[in-house]
C-alpha cells in the first residue's frame, strides 16, 4: 500500500497506463486538497466475464485505493436496462432484471480478484436512478441538447447512414453522467471508448452546483491476434480465471510489437524497466523470446502469484520445447457403443467427440495444417480411422489435449 505519498508522486503513478487525463491540473489540484478521492467506476453488468484487457481499468481503480483514496464501483443495473449504444451500429436489446442481477453477482465475485473487496464501496445507480419520476427526468434532460447528444461519434455516424436510433439510447449519457452528481465523484475511470460518457459527466456535475470529476481514461488493450480489442466474443482475450499453463500459453503467442504495451498495462514492471526493455529490443541487446516470456511469467504471477508463473514456465518448456505430454491433460469419456464395431472412428468424428474442435470444418482445416495427431503421430488425412482405446492422448493445435477413456 502507498497511501499518503505526495500529490505529485501519486500524479506520477497514476500516469502510468492512462491514454489521456482531463486534466492532469484538475487531478492535481485535488491531490492537494489532502482527502481521499471518490473515484468512480461505472460497470453495466453485460458481459460477466473479466478479462485482462477489462482489468485494466479495474487495476487502475486499485491503483487509487491504495494511494488512499475511496474507490467506488457502480453496478450499473438501471443503466443496463438501457443498454449501453457506446460504439453499436444498432439499438441493443435491453436485459432483463433477472440477467442484470445475475450478471453483477458474477462481477462482484470477479472484481474482488483485483480490487480489495473490505475498502470498496458497490453501489447500484438503479439506487438513485429507478426514485426519478417522469418530470425529474424532464429536468434532467433541459440540462444537454440533442445537439451535444449527438456529437457521439457512434450516434453521428447513425443519424449520417440513417440508422435507428432509440430514444431511450439518447438517455444513456445522460442517465451515467448522473451517477457522478449522485456520488459527487471527484474521478471517474472509464476506457477511451467511454470518454463521451464520462465528459458528460463533468458538465452534469457543472449544472448542479458541484465541481466537476476529473476523467482518466484508460487504452483499450488490443487482443491477442494484436488487430481488434480484446474481446471475449472474439476469441483473442485472456480471462483472469484461466489456469496459469493457459495464460502462459497464450501471452506466447502474442505479435512481439505488442509486448511493451502489455507490459505497461498489464504488469507489475516499473516503467523505468519497462523502457530499458523497449530499447533493449529496439538495439537487438535483449531477444524478443526471452522478453515475451518474462512477460508471460509477469502477467501469470499477478493473477497466480510467482510459484504458479514458474511452474507454467516449465509446463510450456515441457510441452513445446521438449514437445512432451503436458503433466494435466483433460480426460474424455467415450462409450464403447457409440464406436464402429471394429472399435474405431473417423478421425473428424473422433475430434468431435473429444469436444477439441467445434464444427467438422474446422477439423478437416486442422488435419490439412497439420494441426492434429493422436499419441504423439501426426495425422495427414481427414478420412482415416482411428482405433480409440483408453488412455489415448489426441492432441489439436499447440494448446488442446484430450485423453481418452473408453466405457
């Protein structure tokens, strides 16, 4: 914990991993004041599945409550009967209070990973934001104009191709800018995809009399294909629940260019080392290799600690220096009866079976890469037939095992 250090000395440290601050003087000036901070963090409770692109800004919240200030998560449950529209081409259906309340119980298990669960405060905008009636949200909405609405990139770009947009939509800023009133936030966290909100917020506090939020905006982490953002829906995230060998894994397979920003974001690693890194790689002094698996054992140690990011170190030394088995591998029960009478399958059936390929396409593309083999003998034809027996190690891609077990 680093509560207490001087304003300036807290300015530098939360620089770190901040794609821009509204404004840097702002934020200093409360420094100053020498009382803790409300610092907020709205989450519309959509997606319960935390990511480590997601825990970015989460691990920035962290980074304020242990410089002493009070950190506060904002379960947006009102909030997301709406919908957030940030950067949709269509209107998104509205949850149902069910998902919602099912969706934050996941989130509340999720963020005390990163956040220390005894000093945050949780609160629920449907708190403030379900005891509106109708005429304060008339009041509310003299505050802005349709004009200021719709200089969102995203509703612009809507109105421009003659797209749908909800009325209901047009509320969402407005209704998480009054979040900040209610808290009378000093800071609001939010990704850059969030900034629109999070101004809005600063003018709403500005009508009501209060002094206005200072707005620290966090990147948004690019994924693993090092193209789209991280995103579960994609398939190129890393999730803070995955086993330490599945994270290890998957920061391996990470495009070099990304490392440093992985690093800075994602990371325990001062800055100071984190750019004699970035020049080592730029001079050819430190390998690319060597660097991406420091960084694979930092980024496992922050969510398993340094004894499980060694031991994945080992397990992928084992499995793809030394291409040997894995020390785990999943067991998959097959029954006898669902095998062809001479006790085989088609190699695409098998692979299916096993639950290691989603579609048959996709194991006919993997054979053809030569991407599958079965106990250690890779496999050149999507027709041939395999004799499944128990104990059988079936193996796709560099990550996916299966070991058979036939009743």
């Amino acid at each position: 914990m680093t509560a207490f250090l001087p304003p300036e000395r807290q300015l530098e440290l939360l620089r770190r991993g901040a794609a821009e601050i509204v404004t840097e003087e702002e934020l200093l000036g409360k420094l100053c004041e020498g009382r803790p901070l409300r610092v907020k963090l709205g989450l519309d409770p959509t997606a319960p599945d935390i990511h480590i692109g997601f825990a970015v800004v989460l691990r920035k919240l962290r980074q304020f409550q242990d410089l002493g200030h009070e950190a506060i998560l904002v379960i947006g449950d009102f909030t997301a009967l709406i919908g957030d529209p940030t950067g949709k081409k269509q209107t998104r259906p509205m949850l149902t209070p069910e998902e919602v309340q099912r969706n934050a119980a996941t989130y509340r298990e999720q963020y005390s990973r990163i956040l220390d669960p005894e000093r945050t405060r949780v609160v629920f905008n449907s708190q403030w934001l379900g005891a509106l009636n109708f005429a304060d949200v008339v009041r509310l909405c003299s505050k802005t104009t349709v004009a200021r609405i719709l200089e969102r990139d995203d509703f612009a770009l809507r109105w421009k191709e003659r797209s749908p947009i909800g009325l209901h939509e047009l509320l969402y800023p407005l209704a998480q800018a009054y979040d900040s009133v209610a808290l009378q936030a000093d800071v609001e966290l939010g990704g850059t995809d969030q900034k629109f909100n999070n101004l809005m917020g600063r003018d709403l506090q500005r009508e009501f009399g209060q002094p206005p939020q200072v707005v620290l905006l966090t990147p948004l982490l690019p994924g693993l294909d090092g193209v789209e953002k991280m995103s579960k829906s994609l398939g190129n995230y890393i999730g803070i629940n995955e086993p330490p060998h599945e994270m290890y894994g998957k920061v391996m397979s990470l495009p070099d260019p990304l490392m440093i920003t992985y690093f800075e974001l994602c990371t325990e690693v001062p800055m100071e080392e984190v750019r004699a890194i970035e020049e080592g790689l730029g001079t050819g002094r430190l390998h690319p290799r060597d660097v991406k698996r420091r960084l694979a054992r930092e980024i496992v140690a922050v969510w398993h600690g340094p004894q499980a990011a060694q031991a994945a170190e080992e397990e992928f030394d084992r499995v793809f220096a030394r291409d040997e088995l894995p020390s785990e591998i999943p067991e998959v029960q097959l029954r006898r009866q669902d095998l062809d009478p001479d006790g085989r399958l088609g190699v695409v059936q098998l692979l299916r079976a096993t639950g290691l390929v989603g579609s048959n396409s996709e194991a006919r593309r993997l054979i053809s890469q030569g991407g599958v083999s079965v106990d250690g003998r890779r496999v050149a034809d999507w027709e041939e037939r395999v004799e499944v027996r128990t104990g059988l190690v079936v193996r796709v891609g560099k990550r996916r095992f299966a070991r058979l077990r036939v009743d």
